[in-house]
C-alpha cells in the first residue's frame, strides 16, 4: 500500500510539471475594443518558463505597432493561468483547454473583453512587424530652446488636459486645455499652493501648445523644464520672485516592507503617467522623485517631498478609492473616461491613497510640515501672438 501511494503522488508530481509545459509557447487571438467603430486587434502572447520555474511572458499587439511587452506578473494554477502586464494596465486571465491548445480568457483593461487564445504553428503564425527604432535621446550637455511655438486658447468644450513630448514621432512639446498655472507649476516641480499672486485668468484661461525644440532628440525632464520656463518668460512675460514658507507636505519614504517595485522596461529619458480614470494610474519610467512631482501636482492637496533615497526609474500601476477632493476630478475627465472608483464601503473598492502606496509599492505617505520654495508671481501677460 505505501508503494501504491508513492507512485501516486509521483504521478501527480509529474502531470502537474507536464500540465504546466502546456502554456509555453506562443498564443495569439483576436480582441475585440468595446468602442464604436473600433477595429479588431491581433493580439500574440509568447510565453516561456526558466530553468528555476519562473513564468516570463511577452505581449504583442501587432496591429498597433508590434512593440513587445513584457508582462510584470504570471501566475499557473492548474489549467488557470493569469497574466498581468503593468505597462498597459491591464490583466489577461484563462483557462487552458483540456487539448492544451486554446486558452478562453478576458482581457481586462479598464472593461473586460472576452480573448480566446490559439497555440501557434510555424504555419499558423502571424508575422510581427519589426518595432520602430527608439527615439533618438538628445544629448544630456545640450542646452536647447523652442524654436518655434504657437500658443492658442484651447476650445471653450474641452476637457481634460495632456502634457506630451514625442507626439506622432517627432520631439515635439505639446499640451492641451492647459492654464498658465498648470504650465508654471509643471515648469518649476511644484504644487499649486508653492505659487502665489497673479490674476485669476492664469488658473481660468486655458491654451493648447505646440513647441518645437532646436536640437534633435528627445530632452530629458530637465532640459524640458528650462525651455518651458524661457517660453513662459517670452510670451507671457513672466517674472517672479522666490521666497521661502513653512507648509504641510506630504513625505515618502520607505515602508517596512521595503520597495515593491519593477525597474523600468523602458529606455527613454522622460517618464510617463497615465490614468483611467479617478484612482487608477500607469506610471512608466519614473524616479520616485518624478512621481512624487505628479502626486503633488496631479493628486494630493499639498507638496510632496521625496524621502526614499531610490534612484532608479520603475513601472508600476496603483489602484486606490479617491477621497472627494480626488474624485472630484473626474469632472474633468475627457469624454469617455471610466467613472469613478467605488465608494470606500464597497467590499471591492481599493484602499485609500496612503494604504494603497504602502500594499502595493512598498512606500509609506505621511503629514508633516517642511520650509519649501514659492514663487511670488510679480508680473504676467496674456500669451502674444503666435
């Protein structure tokens, strides 16, 4: 009787490491966007495991480009396998057909939509194009300007704001449904409450811009922010002056945990952050220095000062219910937007912001009080002519 069972928890052993062979290889379907008139897309997923058993899986949308993607996360259950892939902030979960050669999924990004997965063949399988080379990074000595700008008041309908750099290929700066105290507070790595005095039409009044650096290349944070802050001395005329003042900030620092984050997958010079919506925001390629600057600029209702001592640059996405100051920011929401997170009684609902950092990045948010910089606005004019 104990050999009897010994062989069977061999055999058990055994199918469940073939069971798990299943997966590697590479899949592809087709996905189905939840917009009108919105194409399919071909999707392909490769997927491989190492010599220590660990899951690496590579994401492909070829109709868009065919850059790959590199999921953050797999885990295999059984037959259930679930993929996540944090640079897009979306999640594929499936089940492997008892034949090994299909996996019936959803794939969640913001809606979930329904992703049945073929094994492929030599024969079977869809060419990936080659991905565009990346962008050529201006050198970091470089001291550029904006050559050309036009600056124009944004239509009196729009909604939501964007502060871009690269569009359409090119190293363009571009911002859309901008106010003069978003484009200084952006400029200069501030919250709103470190700049004081001006006319009401510098938070009222909002500009589209489109500049074009002199230089090749992509800029780094740096050099994008002293060109900014030449373009708005030129055409607003601004001046100002520094002083110093006592206020409550936020610190981040390092949980006990230690960090829980990714270093970047990317190989740009500029970070990026995305949303969907109140609550939930991709970040790609960031120092926690720069995500502290999009907190205290974006997110929370007082500067943010970074504590950590973290160098590096990470990806990471982080999901949390919104307090009423930041779910009242959904009203400026562009159209089509998903709604607002639950609310904090919902069994489901994320936690809070602070909570939140600390589960799923390791990084602990805390009140306090710091002398930080303000700038005391002294002169600023309505944009000139273009």
């Amino acid at each position: 009787m104990k050999r009897w069972m010994l062989s069977m928890i061999a055999l058990a052993a055994s199918g469940s490491a073939l069971f798990a062979q299943n997966f590697v290889g590479s899949w592809q379907g087709t996905l189905q966007p939840p917009f009108p008139n919105a194409k399919p897309l071909r999707i392909v997923m490769k997927i491989t495991r190492a010599d220590d058993e660990s899951w690496k899986a590579v994401m492909y949308s070829i109709d868009q480009g065919g850059q790959p993607i590199n999921a953050s996360s797999m885990k295999q259950q059984g037959s259930q396998v679930k993929i996540g892939v944090t640079a897009l902030g979306g999640d594929y979960e499936g089940r492997l057909s008892a034949d090994g050669n299909t996996i019936d999924g959803t794939w969640t990004q913001g809606a979930p939509m329904a992703l049945k997965l073929e094994r492929s063949t030599p024969a079977t399988a869809w060419a990936i194009p080659e991905p565009p080379p990346p962008p050529k990074v201006m050198a970091a000595d470089a001291k550029p300007t904006f050559e050309v700008a036009t600056i124009k008041p944004s239509k009196p309908d729009a909604r939501g704001n964007s502060i871009l750099v690269g569009r359409g290929g090119t190293n363009l700066f571009t911002t859309t449904n901008t106010s003069l105290a978003e484009l200084i507070v952006f400029a200069y790595g501030l919250h709103p409450r470190q700049v004081t005095g001006g006319p009401a039409w510098m938070e009222s009044d909002k500009f589209d811009l489109s500049a074009k650096p002199d230089r090749e290349g992509i800029p780094n944070v740096e050099q994008l922010k002293t060109m900014l802050q030449m373009l708005l001395a030129e055409r607003f005329q601004l001046m100002f002056h520094r002083d110093k003042k006592e206020l409550s900030v936020y610190a981040i620092g390092l949980a006990k945990t230690g960090p829980k984050l990714a270093k970047t997958q990317g190989k740009g010079n500029l970070p990026g952050f995305g949303g969907r919506g109140p609550g939930n925001i991709m970040v790609f390629n960031s120092s926690i220095e720069e995500f502290a600057g999009f907190l205290q600029s974006r997110i929370v209702d007082r500067p943010v000062v970074d504590q950590t001592g973290l160098t590096d640059r990470y990806d990471f996405q982080l999901k949390w219910t919104p307090d009423s100051l930041q779910a009242a920011a959904a009203a400026n929401a562009p159209p089509g937007a998903p709604p607002p997170a639950p609310p904090a009684d919902n069994a489901d609902a994320p936690p809070d912001l602070f909570a939140a950092i600390q589960q799923q990045l390791g990084l602990k948010l805390e009140a306090t009080k710091a002398p930080v910089e303000v700038l005391v606005i002294d002169r600023v004019e309505k944009p000139s002519e273009n």
